[in-house]
C-alpha cells in the first residue's frame, strides 16, 4: 500500500487501519497474481526459467501457473502466435474471470517478431487487449520480471471499486480495442 | 563411389538416370515407377528408413514441380535421393508412399498443404500445417511471403474481434539482393512486397 | 450384532486395458486435449475418442506454430537465416546453428579448421546436455516429481551462464556463420565448461536416485507406450526414441561429422522402446556428452576459428574491413548478397538432442537459397501418435508425450 493511503497513530487508532478501499483491492490483486502461461514458443522456456529457483517468480506471488483460464489472473502470452492459434488464444482469454491482466512477452507476441510470414498474426494485440509488452528474443527472465513489476504498479493504478461497483460492468470487447496496440481503458 | 553404385542402380531399374547431387547418390526416376522402386529400395537394397519427403517448385520451367525423398539405410549408413517430376503443372500429383513407408503419411500430408501436390492413394490427404479451409498453398513461388488476406479461420473470433488474416507488412524488409544482374539492382531492397499499415498496398 | 462377511471379487488390478476386452458401453466420448495445456510440451493438441478411460482413437492436430520459416528462408540470405535455426529446437539452439552451417558448407564444399570443428562440438555437446537435461526435468514434472524441474533448471542456468559468455546470449544463440562461428572461445571458458562437468553429474544422480528406481515413476512408465523396431523404423523416427527401442543408429557414429570419430564415447541403446527406456536414454546420454566435453577439451586444437580462404563465403576480420579495400567490397558483398555458394542440391543431417535435424537445400548460386527444407525430428518422432496412444488410458498420455521430448518449433517450424 502506498503511504498516501494510510493514516496510522496505533495509539489512536490502535489495531484499525483506515484506508481507501481501492488501496487494499489492488494490493491484495497485485501480490497475488496468478499468470496463465500461454506458453507457445520459445518465450515458454523463458518463462519456465523465470519460474524456475534462479529468478524464482514466486517471491512476486506468482508462482502458481494455473494453465486453467477460470483461475487465472493474468495471461502471459508468450511465444510466436499465429493465425491457427490466435483462436485459441481468444477463446481462452474470453473464458478468464475479470479482473484479468495480459502480457505480450517478447517480439513476436507484441509485434509478430522476425516471422513475416503469410502464418504468423503480427501481435497478439490484434484479438487482445494487452496491458505490459516486453521485448526481447526471448526477453531475459528479469525482462519479463520487470514487466511483472510494471504490471503490478499498472493493478495499483486501477479505480477498482468503480469497476466492482459499476451495473453494467462490461469486458473489454471489439469496440475497445484499435487494431495496433490496445491496453485496457479501464 | 557413386558412379559404380549408380551403374549397379540403373542394371536393375533401367528407367532412372543419374541426378546431379553436391554429396549423396541422387537418381531421377518416374512417377509411375515410384513406389515399385522403393518397394524394391526398401526390402531388397536395405533402405528401410523414409527420411523425408518435399517437393521443389522450379517456377518457370516444366515440370514445375519435383517431388524429392530422402531415404537412409540403418545397416549401411548411406542417403539416398530420390526425384520424381510430376507430369502436370497445374494439379501436380504424384503416387503415395504410405503403403511402403509409414512415415510418409505425415510427410505428403505436409507436401500437399505447402506445395499443393496430390498423392494418390494417401488414405488421408489433408492439411496438416495449416488450416483445413486454407485455399492457397503457401511454399508455391507465386505466392507471396506477406501472404494473401483471408478470414480468420474461426467466424467467432472474427465477428468479436475484427480480424482477419492480413498479409504481414513488410516495411521495406527483407533486405536482400538477388542473384544477378547489374550492381545497381543488385542493392538489397525488398524482394517481395514493401506496404505497411501506413502506405497500403496498391490494388491493382 | 451378527456380522457378514462376502467375499467379492476385483479382478486383475494390474491389468492394463489391451488386456481387457470389455464391451463399449454407450457412446465414446470426444476429447480434446488443447493446443494450451501443459502436457502437450508446447502446442499440440489431441483430438482423442475415449471410451471411457481408455483411448479408442488420436488424431494429432499440427501447425498451431507454423510460422513460415522454410518460406522466409528463400527471402533470407544464409547468414540472416541462422537466428530462425535457433528457433526451431529452440532448447538446443546451439545444436540447430551448428547443423545448419555444415550443410551450407557442404554444398560450398567447404572445410573449416579443426579449432572451429572443436568449438563446433563443445557447442552440439553442451547443447545437448541442456535439452536433455530440461528433457528429463520436464518429464518428471509430468510424472508429478516437480524437484527434479528445480535441479535440472538450476544445472540449466549454469549453462545458460556458458552460452551467455560464449555467444551473448543465453539461449538463441546464433552463434555459427558459413565457414565459421561468430567468434573465438573467450578466455578460460573451457575452464569453466569443465567445472560444469564437473557439477552436472552429481545432479545427474541426484535424479537418478530419485527418478530411476523410484516406485510410483516405474508403475508410470515401465510398459506404456512400447514401440516395436518395425515400427520406429517405418514410422522415421530418429534419436534417442529411436535408439531406444534397440536399433543403433547415431549418426555422429555411423556418418562422422566434426571430427566425432576421434572421440571415444558409447551409445546407449534400450531395449523395449518403452516410456521407461527412452528416459534411460536421455540419462545415459548426458554422462556420455559429459565424456565428450572433457576429451574435446582436453584435445583442443589451436588456430582459426573460421575457414580464411573462404573469400567469398566468410566476411573478414572487421580491423581489415575498416582499412583495407578489398576486404572492405568483400564485406560489403557477402552482408548484402549473401555468401555466394554454388548452385546444387545437399542434404545433411546431423545428430540433435531431439533426433537427426536434417537440411535439404537447393541453391541456384548466389547468396539466397532456392528451397530450404528443414527435416525436423519431432514432426517425424510425433507422426507415430495415432498409433502409439490408442489403447493406453488416459493418464498415459502424459508420460508418453513426456518421453517421446518433441518439441513443436521444429516440429511445426
């Protein structure tokens, strides 16, 4: 939580702290983000070694990979996508509960990368909206955590309580999204 | 050496002539005689194992396209290649090689969705690489690299998203030069197409 | 209270379904093992009739990473067509850099001097250690023994820290050129190669005892997804899937590439070609390149890490370029035109991790390739699915995909 959103005299509040609702939705959203690896290339191995004990993901709260959309935070769209797959990769972001969060990570997910070609879609931007690109081929483990990073100070940003409050709280659809380089509008 | 293996080659199947090849033994032999020949390759020569099965499309010429295998013997640890010239040009088709060696299923499978050559007899010729309804055959040299627009393989997304297959922008890129021809045009530019998102491509 | 006591049956526990013939009952039911799971190692999807648990039918779905690569290799010219070889076996960069380059080489009819050769091998080897080592972590992972991911990830990174010194970066290396590598080996790498061997096989064993007589792994693994000689033979499998099965072909024995016949190492070969087997392989294999790193090493030769008189095929050294005028054109024609290899037709494959990764190309002469086929292994290894899986059950699927270690960037390229 930032230091903005607390006011904190133990000797007058004792064991309450008041604070603005949104500060503890999006803390408790960010350190604890479950990214869905939609592992496709060679970004993948990345992410595994991200994962992996040396630059160990989990001291973000990261470390459950849950490769099920329904419980999923955050897709982290990693490795080459191309036009067979880009459906599957829509679907599978639809079926992920809001609030949800995704990373491009690398070249060719932000852009298309050095492939192209007739197959490969230029940017996984174009069916979703993509909140922190990276960059790379494949980016560094501690590329990728630096997006993380970003990611979780973007979800500190949020105005939650608006979005959990609103009737008709809508996801992110077509109209939303340009067709270079959307992030959400939330 | 070569010679003398290919003499004994040609003694037995008088229809195959010798291919120029930078290293294995390379023959040319007709379609038809196709899966005799490696019936014979595989049970009696010791080529058992199909390494690989492409085609090449000479663009110009005729024949325009030659199917090549690649076989490799397990006890005598040599390559052989095999090229055999479809006699159409339009609708290519060359015999399969699927009762002979199980590997060539997957291989002509992928042949067929690159090149757009037919193997009669493959009990299950469909595309393999790319998707079911895709109507071009990408690896043919009048297709271009950026590719052609489509629609998205699934009418959902499609509607949801607004996308379709777009041919990928080349920028300006790759930046090769070709192969002959005056210095002045043999500056690298972009061989194939050069639109981007800005500049569109010209309709023509 | 009077008890009872009824004796029941429950059959053969140990039964697997081939053995059983049981009616099917109702309908089969249709799977579809996503091209987004994590079995899959990548992107395969299944799509799979079941009866019940068992698999009655498999259809193998590709292409869901196809990417174009033979396409763009007649736009590219050989040189800027490396970073795409990194990518196809894209956990053995090093191997697909090295293999790719002596098949252009061989169509250039060209030979490279031995410390090239050597450093050529330190890069297959080292590289296959690597994707094996992620081959055997990965396949325990999916057995459910997640510590060996952790020890094979962490002996993976010590790697990745060679390959970062060596090529400036840590995997997709790019490392080889026609004629030659990018640069020489930095000073006391091959100290630090060694200490690496040294700290490997420890780890090695360290899975070993965790894996290879491990209880619940051999239940997993022993018997399920046996492939016959006829079969691995018909279906073109090569590599460790196909040793394993008890044919020997490796090519690094029986077609000698770099040098590899002054080596002195064994090829493991199996002998069921079961799940169980090809994870011996994989294992057996590490210690073998270990064996081959360190009498490499200890052989290492001096001199040119590239072939000089290739004029036309290597670009020189840039201190010549900046000041001489001939090397300065010949830079200038090899970056934009290419290297100028002579028209003809090649085929070479060499020994990967994953199987014999072979090139076929047809030049026309000049600096860009006519048609670039790459054999990858994976696609050949994964063609014997819709044979192999029907009849396992369900839960079989995930070791098989496991020990047959495919990997779907060659696979789809």
């Amino acid at each position: 939580m930032q230091n903005t959103n607390v006011a904190y005299d133990s000797k007058v509040e004792g064991e309450i702290i008041v604070t603005q609702a949104d500060a503890v939705i999006n803390w408790i959203r960010k350190h604890s983000v479950w990214p869905m690896p939609m592992g496709l290339a060679c970004c993948a191995i990345e992410l595994m070694a991200a994962g992996a004990s040396r630059f160990d993901i989990s001291r973000f709260g990261m470390e459950v990979m849950r490769f099920s959309p329904r419980q999923a935070d955050c897709m982290i769209v990693s490795g080459t996508v191309t036009y067979k797959m880009a459906e599957v990769i829509r679907r599978i972001y639809e079926q992920m509960a809001e609030p949800k969060w995704v990373v491009a990570m690398g070249a060719c997910a932000s852009t298309g990368g050095m492939y192209r070609s007739y197959a490969t879609l230029q940017g996984v931007d174009r069916i979703i909206p993509v909140d922190v690109y990276v960059s790379g081929c494949p980016p560094r483990p501690e590329a990728l955590l630096d997006a993380m990073i970003k990611l979780q100070d973007k979800i500190g940003r949020e105005r939650s309580v608006k979005n959990l409050t609103a009737r008709n709280a809508k996801p992110a659809k077509a109209d939303n999204l340009a067709l270079a380089g959307a992030g959400k509008e939330s | 050496m070569a010679e003398s293996e290919f003499a004994q080659l040609k003694e037995r199947f008088d229809y195959l002539s010798e291919r120029q090849s930078a290293d294995h033994l390379a023959v040319n032999c007709p379609a038809n005689k196709l899966v005799e020949f490696c019936g014979a390759l595989r049970d009696d020569l010791g080529y058992d194992l199909l390494v690989d099965v492409t085609a090449v499309d000479w663009d110009a010429q005729s024949p325009r396209f030659t199917g090549i295998y690649h076989l490799l013997s397990t006890t005598k640890h040599e390559y052989l290649r095999i090229a055999a010239d479809c006699a159409d040009d339009i609708n290519p088709s060359l015999p399969s090689l699927c009762e002979v060696f199980a590997a060539a299923n997957w291989h002509e499978r992928e042949t067929y969705d690159l090149m757009g050559i037919h193997y009669d007899g493959h009990p299950d010729l469909r595309r393999i690489l790319m998707w079911d309804e895709y109507p071009y055959h990408p690896l043919r040299k009048d297709f271009p690299l950026a590719g052609i627009e489509v629609p998205l393989p699934a009418d959902d997304v499609a509607e949801a998203t607004g996308a379709t297959v777009l041919p990928a922008p080349m920028m300006g890129g790759p930046f090769v030069s070709s192969a002959d021809g005056p210095m002045s045009q043999t500056e690298p530019s972009a061989r194939d197409e050069s639109w981007t998102e800005q500049k569109e491509k010209p309709t023509d | 209270m009077a008890t009872t006591t009824k004796e029941i049956s429950i059959g053969d526990l140990g039964a697997r379904s081939s053995e059983h013939e049981t009616e099917l009952q109702g309908e089969t039911m249709a799977l579809n093992v996503g091209p987004s799971h994590p079995t899959t190692h990548g992107v395969l999807r299944l799509k799979m009739e079941l009866d019940g648990d068992v698999v009655k039918s498999c259809d193998p779905v590709l292409g869901y990473l196809h990417r174009g690569d033979e396409k763009i290799a007649e736009n590219m010219t050989y040189n800027q067509f490396v970073p795409y070889t990194d990518r196809l076996d894209y956990l053995a960069p090093l191997a697909n850099n090295v293999a790719y380059a002596m098949a252009v080489e061989k169509l250039a009819n060209l030979e490279v001097p031995e410390r090239c050769e050597a450093i050529r091998v330190l890069c297959c080897e080292l590289a296959r250690v690597s994707s094996h080592l992620l081959g055997v972590g990965v396949y325990g992972m999916d057995a459910g023994a997640w510590t060996v991911f952790m020890y094979t990830f962490t002996e993976r990174e010590k790697l990745y820290t060679l390959f970062e010194e060596l090529t400036g970066a840590r995997f997709t290396t790019s490392y080889t050129r026609i004629g030659g590598v990018a640069r020489d080996i930095p000073e006391g790498w091959l100290g630090r190669v060694l200490e690496f061997c040294k700290g490997v096989l420890p780890v090695l064993d360290q899975v070993d005892k965790l894996l290879t007589r491990n209880r619940i792994f051999m239940d997993r693994t022993v018997g399920i997804g046996a492939i016959s000689k006829e079969d691995a033979i018909a279906y073109g499998l090569t590599g460790p899937n196909l040793r394993a099965c008890g044919i020997d072909l490796d090519l690094r024995k029986d077609k000698p590439y770099l040098g590899y016949e002054k080596f002195d190492f064994e090829v493991p070969v199996g002998t069921t070609g079961d799940c169980y087997d090809r994870y011996l392989m994989r294992a057996e294999e590490i210690r073998q390149s270990v064996s081959i790193i360190r009498q490499c090493i200890d052989q290492f030769p001096e001199g040119s890490y590239y072939a000089e008189d290739a004029k036309k095929i290597f670009a020189p050294q840039k201190a010549k370029v900046l000041t001489s005028m001939e090397e300065l054109i010949q830079n200038f024609m090899i970056v934009t035109e290419g290297p100028q290899i002579p028209a003809g037709e090649v085929y070479f494959e060499a020994e990967n991790p994953k199987g014999a990764l072979g090139f076929f190309i047809v030049s026309k002469g000049g600096g860009v390739p006519y048609r670039l086929k790459i054999r990858g292994p994976s696609f050949c290894n994964l063609s014997i699915l819709d044979k192999l899986i029907p009849g396992h059950y369900l839960t079989d699927i995930t070791v098989i995909l496991g020990s047959l270690d495919f990997v779907m960037g060659e696979c789809d390229r």
